[in-house]
C-alpha cells in the first residue's frame, strides 16, 4: 500500500512538473510574475524530492521492515559514516532524515 502511494505521489510529481514546463513555454498564471513562479516551482520541487525520497525509502535493502529486524551488510547508498567508521558511534545507521 504504501509503494503504491509513493507511486501516485511520483506521477503526480512528475504531472506537475510537465504542467509548470507547459505554463512557462505557453505563458500560463504561473508565469505572471517572478513570485507566483518560484512558489510553483517550489512546490513542484518539494513535490518532487518528497515523493522520490519516500519511495527509496520503501524500497531501499527491502524496505523499512526489513532494514528493522536486520540491516543488511551492503549498502544501496553509501553514507560517510560507512566507509569512516570513526564518525559516528558503531550502533548508528541512516535514518529517512539523513
């Protein structure tokens, strides 16, 4: 359930993006003024980053069940505490905020 509303959150991410793409090329509202378009746009991009990061999280090293009751040796993405041990304390591990 939840990758399938990460899914509808990316295409509508996705829909959005080519709405404001159209906007700017066709001269919509959006483009009125300075104003109005770095609020679309930044609106698209917090669409956009939210939607995306919620899905690598649901579907990275198994999902977040899996990473709960053991974390798997590899990782899909490599943070710098991984590969400098002496970073961070040896229990640590990324969180959807990192």
């Amino acid at each position: 359930m939840s990758i399938t509303l990460g899914g509808v959150l990316a295409l509508s991410a996705v829909w959005s993006t080519i709405q404001l793409i159209d906007d700017i090329l066709q001269g919509g509202k959006e483009t009125a003024s300075a104003t109005s378009l770095l609020q679309s746009g930044s609106t698209v991009w917090a669409g956009t980053v939210l939607a995306f990061s919620l899905l690598y999280f649901e579907l990275d090293r198994g999902g977040p069940v899996t990473r709960a009751h053991h974390m798997p040796h590899t990782p899909a993405l490599a943070f710098p505490q991984h590969l400098n041990p002496e970073l961070a304390s040896p229990d640590w591990r990324p969180r959807f905020v990192d």
